[in-house]
C-alpha cells in the first residue's frame, strides 16, 4: 500500500487567482488546478500567510485527480 503523503504548494495573487501549484498537469491552468484539488480534497487545504496555501494528500490521489482532470489513463 502506497501510503506517501506530498504537499503542494499554491500561491496566490492579491486578487485571489492562482499563480503558482505544484503537482500541476500541462494540461490544466494553475486555477484549474486548484478547482480539481479544492473540489475533490477540500478538506486537506490549509491557507498559510502571504497568499499561499498547501494542499497535504497522498500520492495516490493527487494520481488519481491527475487522470480524472486531463482524461489520461
């Protein structure tokens, strides 16, 4: 069982668009991104200061969020 839990990273411009996330598919905007992220694992966000925000998931769903968002797989 594949158990490893990453964080990614996600800066904000002041108008609350996302400019920077890790983990991020070529295939999708850093605010597509997030919306799959935030859609399907709200509950693993936490904001931190100066815009910025970390998502802490397991690997095999940030996989699976990958798949499910651009069709691969």
């Amino acid at each position: 069982m594949n158990s490893q839990e990453i964080i990614i990273h996600v800066r904000f411009a002041p108008n609350g668009r996302v400019i920077q996330i890790s983990e991020r598919p070529a295939k999708l905007t850093p605010n597509q991104w997030f919306d799959v992220l935030n859609t399907r694992a709200s509950s693993a966000y936490r904001p931190l200061a100066r815009g910025r925000g970390m998502f802490r998931l397991r690997r095999t769903a940030v996989d699976a969020f990958k798949q499910e968002s651009t069709g691969a797989g």
